[in-house]
C-alpha cells in the first residue's frame, strides 16, 4: 500500500516535473495610489501608442472570445495573469520602464468615485453625455472598434456616485481563512472583482472591459491577491475548480483566441512569479521565491511553516494594513468569534510573542481620540447584479450564499470592538 502511494506521489510529481528559468531582471508593479502625475503622464504616452497600433481593441476582442472559459472556472487566476504580463510586455517595446500599476480597490470601497485613481489626471471619472463617453483622464476621448465603434464609454451605477466595493477586512479574511484555491478564486471573482467591473459600468461592465484600461490595473491586483494567496498558503501550485474539461489541471492550455494567442502555453508556466515568462512582482506581496520550487515543495506541503504573516492583510497601505492586524488581534480577546473569520492573526499568539508584523502590546490607535475616520461602521458591499450574474453564467445561489456569508463576516466586525482604520 505504501508503495502504491509512493509511485503515486512519484506519477504526480512527475507530470509537474518542468521547471522554469529565473528572470534575469524583475519589474516590480507598484500601488496606482502611489504614482506621481508624471508617472501617471509617462503611462499616458504608452498607452497613447498602444491605442493606436490598435492593440486595446485586439485585447478586447480577444478576452470576449474565450469569456465563457475564463470566467467562473479555475482558469480565471492564470489566464488574466498571462494576459495581464502580454499587455504589460508590449508596453515595455514603447518604453522599457512601463509597468502597469495595480489598483487596490478595496482602499477606495466606501465612495469609489472619490478615488484618486478615477480623477482627470488619472483615469478619469464617469462618462458624460447621452452616450456616457469618457472625456477626461488618460483615455479621455477614446474611440473603440469593439463590439461596434463607439466611444470609450463609462457609466457609473449609483448616478454620479459608485456603489460601495468590498472592504478590505474581507479580503483579508478570504486570504487567511480559504484553504482552497476555488473557494478563494470565488470570494474573489463574485466580490471585488465584479464589484469594480459593475460599478465603472460602460465598456467596463461588458466582455470588452479591457477598452478601459482601468481592466488591466484592476486585475494586476486580483493577480497580487492571487500571488499573496499563493505563497501566504505555501501552495503556490495549488489549483482546483471547474476548467474547460471537467476538473482543471495544470496543463490545461491557456484558453486563447487569434487575436491574443499563448502559443499553447500550459496553465502550470504561469503559477511562479520571477520565472519564465512571469517576470513581475508587487511592493506589497511576498516577492518570488529564491529558486524554482520543486517537486518536493508541492508534494509535501505539509513540511512546510505556515500560516506565514504574507496572509494578514491584503491591504496595500502598511500603516493602515498593520492597524488592521492589531485591532483585530485586539478586538478578538474579547469576541473569539473573529478567531475563525481571521486564523493568520489569531496564529499572532500574544504580542510579545507575535509573527513579523506583531501587532503592539498596547493599540494605542484603537484607544486614542476619535480621529476622522474612528467610529466608522464598515459598509456592506453592493451586491452583483442579475444581468451579470447571468451574462457569467454563475449560480445565483452560490453567489447569493457567498454574498449572505460576507455580510455576516462585516456584522461580526461591526459587533466587536474593532474599529476600521478604512
Ligand atoms: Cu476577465
């Protein structure tokens, strides 16, 4: 029987045994929050050049093409991280330091359209006009090819406002508490990511989201929460779910269209950043590995240390991502429940004795005068819409059960004494 086993191990290992190169140079995608207007002016000229070789309408026309394949199945990490990295490496043939910034949009949930990242020297904010058209920002005045020709459109849901994302407490618990991939990947795809999709509405709630390049900032951070999932579980060949032919694996192909094609790449070459052709990090998510992990990394986890403190916090703002830690850490003594919602920081252990970012002996910030933001309850994300639910072909009530189940994570907050530095 064991031997059985062994050979098993040995078949499984084996099917994994490819290995990647590392990449002889790194770029490292930073927090859009953090970009200087000439940064947000240097994309501008790229992105600019890019329009016009016409590849925003060869990207959109590519991700409708292959949208029932990427979305709700597993294949929904890997395949925006390798069509993420081809957008990103055809900027780099305009200008060599182009690296697209990821958008944690969590930061902005209570009143999105007061983001940074939606002004007129960023992004730019909501369409105007009968047609919605965007006409400031960096794609001010944009035209489209597909579906039809039309203007780059945005229509925000709640009028001039957008209606509550997700915040960033829930990320948080999802990062810690999922062990299974499939169970994050849904967290993930029917919370923020369709939340900001929804709430740019135009182009951005359509199969053509990529005409908006608000698509490729915002997937860069799902791929960031993906990447801190990943090491955070110490499985970063984890991969489970529904794929194209029943259950995925890590050699199903990389579905792809004419227009946007992987060559056949297999989903396995994209699970390690820093190798092959994943040649990105992000500032705030553990950086790539030291060397390509082995057969023997996957097979036997369970030798493995965990949960590392990678898993406490999504947020990309330290100062705030560590209140959080410590005002969870400290509002559980009290409300235990949190200990299941949060295990990454009830793995913290008493102060003195806590992991990397331990969180202080005395949260100071939790007890001192109510600041601007202190006292505030968190807000309940809105929730997706029928259309969309329907246009991905999910299960209305998974999405429903996940939804309920998110709403309760944020009463039990709100019920503790914990207090949201968001
Ligand atoms: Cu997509």
């Amino acid at each position: 029987m064991r031997l059985v086993v062994a050979f098993l191990l040995l078949a499984l290992t084996g099917a994994l045994a490819q290995s990647l190169p590392r990449c002889g140079s790194l770029r490292v995608r930073r927090s859009a929050h953090s970009l200087s207007p000439a940064e947000w002016q240097q994309i501008r000229r790229v992105l600019y050049q890019l329009h016009r070789q016409g590849q925003f309408d060869r990207f959109a026309r590519a991700h409708s093409m292959v949208f029932d394949e990427v979305h709700g199945t597993a294949a929904f990490f890997p395949f925006h991280r390798r069509f993420v990295q081809e957008f990103e490496d055809l900027g780099r043939q305009i200008d060599p330091d182009f690296t697209i910034p990821y958008w944690d949009a969590a930061r902005d949930y209570r009143d999105p359209a007061s983001s940074p990242i939606l002004q007129p020297g960023t992004l730019g904010g909501d369409g105007r006009g009968r047609a919605s058209c965007v006409r400031d920002g960096i794609q001010a005045r944009w035209g489209s090819l597909f579906p039809r020709r039309h203007c780059l459109r945005r229509d925000f849901n709640g009028g001039p406002f957008i209606l509550p994302w997700v915040p960033p407490e829930m990320i948080s618990s999802f990062l810690q508490s999922d062990t299974q991939l499939g169970l994050f990947r849904e967290h993930i795809e029917y919370g923020i990511h369709g939340a900001v999709h929804l709430g740019l509405g135009g182009d951005a709630a359509t199969p053509y989201a990529p005409n908006d390049f608000f698509f490729f900032m915002h997937h860069a951070n799902i791929d960031r929460l993906w990447w801190q999932w990943q090491v955070g579980h110490l499985s970063i060949f984890d991969y489970d779910g529904p794929g194209p032919n029943g259950e995925a694996t890590l050699d199903d192909i990389i579905p792809e269209s004419n227009d946007v094609n992987f060559n056949g790449e297999r989903v396995w070459s994209t699970m390690v950043l820093g190798y092959g052709s994943m040649c990105f990090a992000y500032d705030t998510a553990p950086p790539p590995p030291g060397r390509y992990p082995g057969a023997e990394d996957r097979a036997a986890r369970a030798g493995w240390q965990g949960p590392p403190t990678a898993t406490l916090s999504g947020a990309s703002n330290t100062t705030e991502a560590n209140l959080e830690v410590a005002r969870i850490h400290a509002a559980m003594k009290k409300d235990p429940v949190l200990k299941k919602l949060f295990p990454g920081v009830a793995a913290l252990g008493p102060p003195s004795r806590g992991l990397g970012r331990a969180p202080p002996a005395h949260d100071r910030a939790a007890n001192s005068c109510p600041g601007p933001t202190a006292g505030r309850k968190i807000v309940y994300p809105a929730p997706l819409t029928l259309a969309w639910i329907e246009m991905h072909g999910f299960d209305p009530k998974r999405v429903d059960k996940l939804y309920a189940e998110g709403c309760e994570l944020i009463d039990q907050l709100n019920n503790s004494t914990y207090v949201s530095p968001y």
